[in-house]
C-alpha cells in the first residue's frame, strides 16, 4: 500500500461503507465466536480504525503492518502495541497466544500466502480462529488490482486450497458484498473494452451520502443473512480459519 492510499484509508475508514461494513461484519463474528477478553492480532492494520473498535471492545490489541506511516498513525491513535514487521517472516508474539487474529484484504498482497498463514497458525491458540477476507473471482482481475498489489483474486477451491497447505482448516467461508456484484461485472468489462483507467491511482469513487447510507443498508441485510444462512455469490470471500 503505497502512502497516497493510507491518507485515503484515514479518511474513509470512519465513514465510507465498504470499510464501516465490513468492520461491522467483524465485529459480529467477535462477539459470536471469540469474544472478549483475549489477544487479538491484526495483520495489516491501515489506518488502525478497526484495532481502535476491537480495543474498545475489551481485546488486548497487537497489530503489524510493513509501512512505518500505519505503525506511526495507529500509536498516535492511542495503540501501543503496533510494529513495523513483513507477515511473511515469523510474527514477534508468543506462540499459541492469540484468541483471534484478523486479516482482512491482506492476503492478496502476498506473494506466498501459505507462508502467512503458517505465520498467524503459530500465533494462534487452540480454541481461537481466524478471521479473513480476500478478494473473490479471479476473472474479475484487472488493472485496479495490480496497482493496488494484489498478486490474484480467490475462488473458494484455491483459497481451502491455500487454507489447507497451511496446515489450518477452514470453519466456514462465504461470500459477502452480493449486492454490487453486477454493477462491479460491468465495470471491469468496460475496462477492459475502453483501456480504461490502466494508468490512474486506484482509489474509492466518491459517492453522495444518501448512496452510502443505501449501501451501508444492504450490507447490514446482507450481515443478517450471512450470519444465518452464508452467502452464494458477492465479490468477496470472508470465513474463520481454525486449527
């Protein structure tokens, strides 16, 4: 992540709604399967935005990140226990010591993402979990995912696949955002037809208040039925990892 996209993280990360959902959808897993008190560790803390809520939440926080920008912003939010470490290496935490760790869109930006998550296997306890995001639909691929330095996009066969390498199982997994799905389909399809936006900096389109008050709507529909029933189609893929 280069640092243009963590100013535009600080900024969206309170309010827009692809970041405000999917940290409610967190959130809600927590507090069904790995309350607190406990560790959490997060892998690619951003803007620190979600270490902030997990903490209120009563989890004793870490978090890593391999820009020193995030690390900098997230001990001026009041976080102390952030470092500035690569995922791929050996994580700096007690073995067997963390109740959750969550991952969210990290995965993708790694070039050997079995090696992550042998990483955070370690670092978890017996009876924690993983919680995880990745990007789903590897035909969705496109110019907007390498100048972001995502290295694929998963179907839920390749991410087991990765899962079970790793030496971990897979709980559950299911998608989430259905609802834009279509509208992402046309995008990409456009892009490529027209050459579009092969050269401009990925960043989130900028959207009316009332739109994201919509959006943030369906997402909390959709967090209903992902907690119920799963979800068979949407452009990501979010589940929790075990030993």
């Amino acid at each position: 992540m280069d640092p243009g996209h963590l100013s535009e993280l600080i900024e969206l990360e309170e309010c827009y709604w692809w970041h405000v959902a999917k940290r409610k959808l967190v959130i809600d897993i927590l507090r069904r399967e790995y309350p607190a008190p406990g560790i959490l560790i997060e892998g690619g803390i951003g803007s620190a935005r979600n270490l902030l809520e997990f903490k209120r939440m009563g989890y004793e926080v870490t978090g890593f990140d391999l820009m020193q920008d995030s690390v900098e912003y997230g001990r001026s939010r009041g976080l102390t226990n952030l470092s500035v470490h690569e995922l791929s290496q050996p994580w700096p935490v007690a073995p067997a010591s963390a109740k959750a760790i969550v991952l969210l869109d990290v995965m993708e930006h790694m070039q050997d993402p079995v090696q992550l998550l042998k990483n955070a296997a370690v670092a978890l306890s017996e009876e924690g979990g993983i919680i995880i995001t990745v990007p789903a639909y590897p035909s969705l691929y496109s110019s907007w995912d390498r100048k972001l330095g995502h290295y694929c996009r998963y179907t839920k066969k390749q991410f087991c696949q990765n899962v079970t390498e790793a030496g971990l199982n897979v709980k559950w997994v299911t998608h989430w955002n259905s609802f834009t799905l279509p509208a992402a389909i046309l995008s990409r399809g456009a892009d490529r037809v027209f050459k579009r936006n092969l050269n401009e900096t990925p960043r989130f389109t900028p959207i009316p208040k009332l739109i994201n008050h919509c959006l943030l709507f369906c997402a909390g529909l959709e967090r209903k039925l992902i907690n119920a029933t799963g979800v068979p189609f949407g452009l990501s893929l979010i589940g929790v990892l075990i030993k």
